[in-house]
C-alpha cells in the first residue's frame, strides 16, 4: 500500500472536477437562499409583533376613548341624544294627555 505524502499525487479527469466546482457552487446558492429567507422570515415576524402590540393598545385604549372618535360615531351620538330629547318629550306630552282624560 502506497503512503500519502506531500509529494503524493492525485489525478482527476476533468468531468470529475467540473461536477465538484458545480456541486460546491449549488451548496452554495442553497446556503446563501435559505439565509435569505430565514432573514425575511425574522422580519416578518418583527413585524407581526409590532402589529400585535399596535392591535392590543387599539384594542384596549379604542373603547375607553382614549384615541379619539371618528366623526360617524359623533354624527351617531348626536342624533342619539336628539332622539331621547324627543323621547323625553314625548313622554311629557302622554302623561298631559293622561292627566286631561283623567279629569273628563
């Protein structure tokens, strides 16, 4: 059996060589894409947090008020309001109206 020294010689054809350097080459651009797209997949889930969070202060702050109205939720309140003055007053007018036709 022949020993490997630094004078040993190794002898590829060049079919052998050209499918190593494509074989290295498609490691390498596997490698380089699932780099990227475990990069684009922490940003993405960067994002989803932030959007969770802006979604829970929403969430908790909208009903309180504390970010505002929007201006058909003040056209709706204020018709409300209109409509139980009237409320109000009609109820005033049934009980005058029950009060004369207790007298006759």
């Amino acid at each position: 059996m022949e020993e490997i020294n630094k004078e040993s010689k190794v002898s590829l054809d060049l079919k052998a060589v050209i499918s190593a350097v494509i074989g290295i080459i498609s490691i390498a651009g596997v490698w380089f894409t699932l780099t990227a797209e475990i990069a684009q997949l922490q940003l993405d889930v960067v994002r989803m947090q932030d959007a969770v969070k802006l979604n829970e202060e929403f969430r908790v702050k909208w009903p309180r008020g504390e970010m505002g109205a929007l201006p058909d939720d003040a056209k709706q309140d204020l018709r409300i309001q209109y409509l139980q003055d009237d409320v109000e007053n009609l109820k005033e007018v049934v009980k005058t109206l029950e009060i004369d036709n207790a007298k006759k």
